[in-house]
C-alpha cells in the first residue's frame, strides 16, 4: 500500500502572506504608534508629543508606550532605527522607530475597521454627521 506524504508546511517568507485580522482590533496605543509613525521616524516621546498635537485627549504615558514599542518590534509592526541625536535636544541621543510595510497595512486595516464602525453608530443614531 501506498502512502502518500505532505511536504511540511512553509514557514511564511514575506510579511504580505501573514493573516492582517490576527493583529486586529489594535490596543488604542498601538494604533497611536502607528499613525504617528506613518508621518515618518520618530523617537518616542516624538510619538507622544504626535499624539497631543492631534489633539489626542488620553495621551499614552512613557510605561505604557514602551512596553507597546516593544511588544510591536516583536511582532514585526515597527522597527527601530538608528540610534542619533534628537534635532531638539542637545546632546542626548534617542531610539527612533519606523512603519514597516506590515505595519502600514495593519494600521490601514484598522483604520477601515474603526471607519465602519463609525458609519454603524452614525446609521443607529449614536453619532451626527460632521458638517
């Protein structure tokens, strides 16, 4: 008798093949995070800083958004980038961190996630349409 044999499955080479629903929904910081990063690098008190200027009424704390960082390098969201100095700080250097392509499409995912959302509060007379 014949047996057949499966090849054992592929590890998953390219960050296009990983499922986007499996990051969703994101925690509110993450989804911060990544806005703030899709502007371009920055370091992380930039990130907060980011999020003020956006008129951001619950801002991430420091604790909180670096065990977030992290959290998101170990699942390949963000990425660091090169330690340097920060042009508004004299001589202290910083930890800068960028989007990556993963990242980018999570974030958009999310986006549309919390867009749909908003068209259902608006339908079930939560929410007014902006004018």
């Amino acid at each position: 008798m014949r047996r057949t044999v499966n090849p054992p499955e592929a590890p998953l080479g390219m960050d296009r093949e990983r499922p986007i629903a499996r990051f969703l929904p994101l925690r509110p910081v993450e989804f911060d995070v990544l806005l703030s990063l899709a502007a371009g690098e920055r370091h992380g008190y930039g990130i907060i800083q980011d999020a003020e200027a956006r008129g951001l009424t619950t801002v991430p704390d420091v604790g909180t958004l670096y065990r977030a960082l992290r959290r998101m390098q170990d699942q390949g969201l963000i990425a660091a980038s090169e330690r340097r100095r920060a042009p508004d700080v004299g001589d202290e250097r910083r930890n800068y961190y960028r989007v990556t392509p993963l990242g980018l499409r999570v974030a958009r995912a999310e986006a549309q996630r919390l867009a749909a959302l908003t068209r259902a509060a608006m339908l079930g007379g939560l929410l007014e349409e902006a004018t």
